[in-house]
C-alpha cells in the first residue's frame, strides 16, 4: 500500500452477490469464508464496507471450482443483473457513451471509495483505464477480469450490441485466464501492463445513451459520494472483524494487503494507532448492543470475543471511566421519558 492510498474497500451488498455465487460451487460456504478471510456473520451484519483484498481471494477460490467458460457465464449474469442496475443509479443523465463512461469515475467510488479509474488516449485512441497498485496473485487476476467483463456488459448494455473490445491490456503476467473467458480469437492481449484498460473507438463514445427512467437521480448532490480519510477507511474495513473478535495487527495488516509496520507508520502519521482503533471499534460495538434490550452484558461480552463479562467490564471501564452495567443505566434512564410519553 503506497502513501496516500486509501485501503481499498468493497461495499458489503456487492460482496454478498458474489458470496452467493459461491453457492453454486459448495453446500457449506462458511469454511470457504473463513480461507477467503471474510467475516463468518458477513450475510447477516449490517456493516457498510468490507475490505477488498478477501474478495479478491474469493473470485481466485471460485475460479478454481469451475471450467472457464461456466465462470464467466456466473460473472457476466451477476454484472448484467445486477452491479450495471446499481451503478446507473449514479449517473447524472449522460448524452452519449462517452459522457457515460466519464461519470463512471465517480460512480464507481460509491461501491469502492479507493477506486480509480478514466478515459485517456493513447495515439489518438481513447481507452478506458483502471488504476491499482500491481500485485502479482490469482485473487488480483480475477479482479482485473471482473473489472474487464464489466466494462464489455457495460457497452454491450449501452450500445444494444455484441460490443467486443479491439485490444484488452491487464496488468498481471499471464492473459491465458483472461482469453480463455472471452473467447474473442479477435481480441488482442496484452500482459504485464502498467495498468489495465480497454480500448474504445471515438465512434462508440458518440453513441447515445438513453438512461432508463427508473435510474435517473432525483438529486445530484446525494450522488457526490463522500470523501473519506485513509483512518476513515481503516476504521471501515476493521469494523466487521473487530467488531466481533480480538485480531492482531498482523491479521488487520493482512486483510488490508499491507505490512503490520506500513499500516503502524500510517497510523502513527495520522496521530493515532492500531491499539486506538481497536478500542473504538470495541467501544462503539458495544455500546451499541447495549442499546438492544435483547442482548445481556454477558452475551455483548461473548459477541466482542472476551473470556468472561469481567473482562469486558474491565475494558469498557478503562475506555469509559465507568462499568458497562452504568452505561446501560443511563441509556434506558434517557429513554424512560419516551416510553411514559408514549404510553400516555
């Protein structure tokens, strides 16, 4: 992870469309899950963000359950029917392809908030371009291949047609994978690129394009996705892990695709630490279960991973000054009014 980079990140409503391609390769999913390195509760959680990088080790697990052409197939339906529906509900009404694809550079940041990607030339030929840090792994191939058919979807879509690509760039080593998906013998590969793009044809950027009605945004401001900070995004992709059980900085460091002495020195540049971040996201996990009648301090205690309640009571009582049973006193004192009012 280069400086200045925010960790990337996946909206978790994506995640579980995928999750739910795995289905068709294994009954029990949960192990796969847990070797993919995603929380084991992410179909039932409410968290917004999940981190990118055990998505990507999903897509490489995936790909090695099935024969190419049946992969791709899934990838295309779930593109098709349902990431294409999502991101034209954040386009501002384009004139043509063109306009369209530029508003992608935005639009895509709502589902990634780390993501880049732009129209550029290269000798007068207009490519739509992705850019990441170059990895060299199954988990970042299929990633690049996903980014590739959601591209062709999304011409194929614009424009009504068959649409094929001239030529493809992809930043990993080998585009055999990627070949073997298409099955376009007209398409021209090339690997080990800076990064990857498609190539477009001025001709296809005039086209118009006619925005469903049901996807036109009421309001333009609400679809400026929000600016985050690079501790913001820390916070995001730990959230569903720590909010649920102890992980070392080695493990955070991992799912976040950096080193646990990289993310220390980043966290130290932005005056905090892996420790602080850990007892936030404690504090504010359990402050908000103890919001929920359903839950006893001892299964709150359980939920966050602690031996017993005396431990979590210590560790709230050092974050907070006071025992976990006196927050619960003052939150059910404050909505005692509420609850008279409403009976009257």
């Amino acid at each position: 992870m280069n400086q200045g980079q925010l960790v990337p990140l996946i909206k978790t409503v994506h995640a579980a469309t995928l999750i739910e391609m795995l289905k068709h390769f294994e009954a029990d999913i949960y192990p796969l899950l847990k070797t993919a390195g995603l929380p084991e509760d992410i179909l039932q959680a409410q968290h917004e963000f999940v981190p990118e990088t055990p998505i990507k080790h999903l897509l490489a697990m995936m790909a090695e359950r099935a024969d190419p052409d049946h992969y791709g197939n899934l990838l295309r339906t779930a593109i098709r029917e349902y990431f294409i529906p999502k991101m034209l509900r954040h386009l501002r009404n384009p004139k043509s392809i063109g306009e369209a694809i530029e508003q992608m550079q935005t639009a895509v940041q709502h589902d990634s908030p780390s993501a880049k990607v732009s129209l550029e030339y290269f000798n007068d030929t207009p490519w739509f371009c992705r850019h990441k840090p170059t990895e060299v792994s199954e988990g970042f191939l299929w990633a690049e291949v996903f980014a590739i058919l959601f591209l062709i979807e999304f011409i194929r879509f614009a424009s009504k047609t068959q649409w094929q690509p001239g030529c493809i760039a992809i930043q990993s080593p080998n585009a055999d994978k990627l070949a073997e998906i298409l099955n376009s013998p007209n398409t021209v590969l090339y690997s080990n690129r800076s990064l990857a793009a498609v190539e477009l044809s001025n001709e296809l950027l005039a086209m118009p394009f006619n925005l469903p009605v049901r996807f036109t945004p009421v309001d333009r401001q609400a679809n400026d996705p929000k600016a985050l900070s690079y501790v913001e995004t820390v916070y995001l992709a730990l959230t569903p892990y720590l909010s649920r059980q102890a992980l070392s900085i080695q493990q955070a460091a991992t799912l976040m695709n950096t080193s646990p002495r990289t993310l220390q020195r980043r966290l130290s540049g932005e005056n905090t630490s892996y420790k602080s971040i850990r007892e936030n996201i404690m504090l504010a996990t359990a402050c908000q279960l103890m919001e929920n009648r359903q839950y006893s301090l001892t299964d709150i205690a359980s939920e966050l991973g602690y031996a017993d309640i005396a431990h979590f009571s210590r560790a709230f009582k050092k974050l907070t000054g006071f025992p976990p049973k006196d927050y619960r006193k003052r939150f059910r004192s404050k909505e005692q009014p509420l609850a008279n009012s409403s009976r009257e």
